[in-house]
C-alpha cells in the first residue's frame, strides 16, 4: 500500500487533487491510503512553497496547481 500525502488549505484545487489520486489508483487497482494535510507549519516543512502538493510514500512529487493525469499515474506505479 502505498501513502499519499496531499498538501493543501483544503481549497477546491486541493479537493480536486486527492480525488484525482483516489480515481487515479482506483483505475491502476493501487491500494492508497490518502493522507490530508492542512497545518501551514506541516506543508512548509515538507518543502511545499505552493499548493496542492502530492508526496508519495514520503517523497515529495508535485507542488502547485492541479497534477498532470498522466505524471500522477506514473507516481503511483513506481
């Protein structure tokens, strides 16, 4: 299984973001488990400087508006 972090204040394009993961692995058949975070302190420590950011099993992929469909599958299979 893998962890997904979404970074974010929890505005409409960081709504969209971890719908998009869940659909994302949905399709792949990947077992997620989809972590919000929405603490300003916790997105700036995880290197964050624009949202929504994505980090897959710790490692930060995307920072900053809505992720490419494709790049996003990609992540999840790795």
């Amino acid at each position: 299984m893998k962890t997904v972090n979404v970074y974010g204040p929890g505005c409409k394009r960081c709504e969209a973001t971890e719908t998009m993961v869940k659909d994302a692995a949905s399709r792949l058949g990947v077992e997620v488990e989809v972590v919000k975070i929405t603490d300003a302190r916790s997105i700036a420590m995880a290197g964050v400087m624009s949202t929504p950011g994505i980090s897959v099993d710790g490692k930060l992929v995307h920072a900053g508006g809505l992720p490419d469909a494709g790049k996003l599958e990609g992540w999840l299979r790795a």
